[in-house]
C-alpha cells in the first residue's frame, strides 16, 4: 500500500482531515505532535485551517494522528520543504520545461528528457516530479540555465511517454 493509500484509508471518514494531510504533504511540512513547521517555524493551526476552509481543530487533531501513527510518524516528523526555482526563473533568465507523460511509473523518463536538453548544450539547474499518489495529471518540470529553444520542444515531444510539453 502506497503511503497516500494509507492516509486515505486512515482518513477516509474525516474528508476535512484528509484535506490537511495533503497540504502538509504537498508543503513538505514537518508534524510534531498537534503542531505542524515549515523547517524551524511553527505555522499556527488557526492560518492553515483559515487557508484550507477547515476548523483549527481539524488541522491539530490532523497532526496529531499522522504524527501517532507508527509508519506515518517517521514520514511526517522528518519532513523538509523545498526550494523551487520555477516561479522565478524568468526573472534570472533560466527556462522551465513541463513534461506532461502517460505513464509516471516508467524507468528513465527524467534521464532520456535530460538527454535531450544536453544534446542541446543546456544545462539544467533544476529538476523535479510530481508524486504520481498525489497529482491527478503527473508532470516532471526542469529548470534550465538558459532560455529553451523550439528545438528542445520538438525533440521532447517526440518521446514516445510524453503526452505534451510546456516550455516558459
């Protein structure tokens, strides 16, 4: 069983919990006891209840099960968020690439898309995926040093698991 197949059979009859153990897991925040950090910094149930519609109550007794949970607890207490260049790239003039593919469950995807963008003597600054138990529609997204020319798109699109790409 998948860990996200856990939380929902965990939570199956708490939607408004189920709601919280996504946000938790798609920030990378970290529960200790009923207390939820991003890193060192307790965010306060009140701020993450009032952005996710739920009751403050919702979001501690959340915490509290994901972190008394004996698998889960080892997941949820070392949580760490991350840094993403894409919402900035533009800005440092590097290119994003979004990779929509039919099947994420297949070996060699990030290494035949990082072949094609080296064959073009670009390097890449960032690379990541989404979890394939958590997003409907699974996208790998790679942030370049440099601007990507339509050459890369076409040669992207060509591979046989690509669905569509998105270049920015």
């Amino acid at each position: 069983m998948t860990m996200w197949k856990e939380i929902e059979a965990m939570l199956h009859e708490k939607p408004e919990r189920l709601v919280v153990a996504r946000f938790v897991l798609e920030h990378g925040l970290r529960v200790s006891g009923e207390k939820i950090y991003c890193g060192k910094v307790e965010i306060p149930a009140k701020k993450i209840a009032d952005a996710l519609g739920v009751d403050r109550r919702t979001v501690g007794r959340t915490a509290r099960m994901l972190h008394e949970n004996p698998h889960l607890k080892d997941i949820f207490t070392n949580m760490q968020p991350t840094f993403s260049l894409k919402g900035i790239a533009k800005f440092l003039g590097f290119g994003v690439i979004e990779i929509f593919v039919q099947d994420a469950s297949k070996s060699g995807i990030l290494a035949a898309c990082a072949k094609v963008i080296a064959e073009e003597d670009i390097s890449i600054r960032q690379a990541f995926a989404d979890d394939p138990d958590l997003s409907p529609e699974v996208k790998l997204t790679i942030i370049t040093e440099s601007p990507v020319p339509g050459s890369v798109y076409e040669k992207l699109h060509k591979l046989a698991f690509v669905e569509h790409v998105s270049i920015y």
